[in-house]
C-alpha cells in the first residue's frame, strides 16, 4: 500500500507503526472474507470529509442537554 496516513502529532515512527497496523487490519479481513478486494477499492476512493469541530457546534448540543425538562422544578 502506498503512504495513507499523515498525523502531525505523531513522530514518523510511530506512524509508520500505526500504518502497518492498519495494512496488517485489513489483510487480516480481507482474509477471512470480511473485506473483499472491491470493498478496498471503494475505501482507498472515498473522498473524506472534514468533521466539525465540538467548538464549533458544541452550542447546538448546550440548548438541548441542558434545559430543564417541563413540569419538574
């Protein structure tokens, strides 16, 4: 597989480390039937997304958490 995994909180070799245990994941599905090659393919494709920050969306989640539930003081 070629380099899929860039993490600037980590040093190269740990992940290098993170790599070939991801690659080891995979062959190891692959190989009880869990993955097929196509499965693959279409991971390797897919276009990631960016999720959201929790800063970002942390006070769409405050409005409903933490109001009060109605009829009880």
């Amino acid at each position: 597989m070629t380099e899929f995994l860039t993490i600037p909180s980590l040093g190269e070799d740990e992940a290098r480390r993170l790599e070939r245990e991801i690659e080891a994941r995979i062959a190891a599905r692959m190989k009880d039937g869990r993955l097929s090659e196509r499965e693959v393919r279409e991971i390797q494709e897919m276009k990631l997304r960016i999720l959201p920050d929790l800063q970002d969306v942390q006070s769409v989640y405050e409005n409903h958490l933490f109001r009060p539930k109605s009829g009880k003081p």
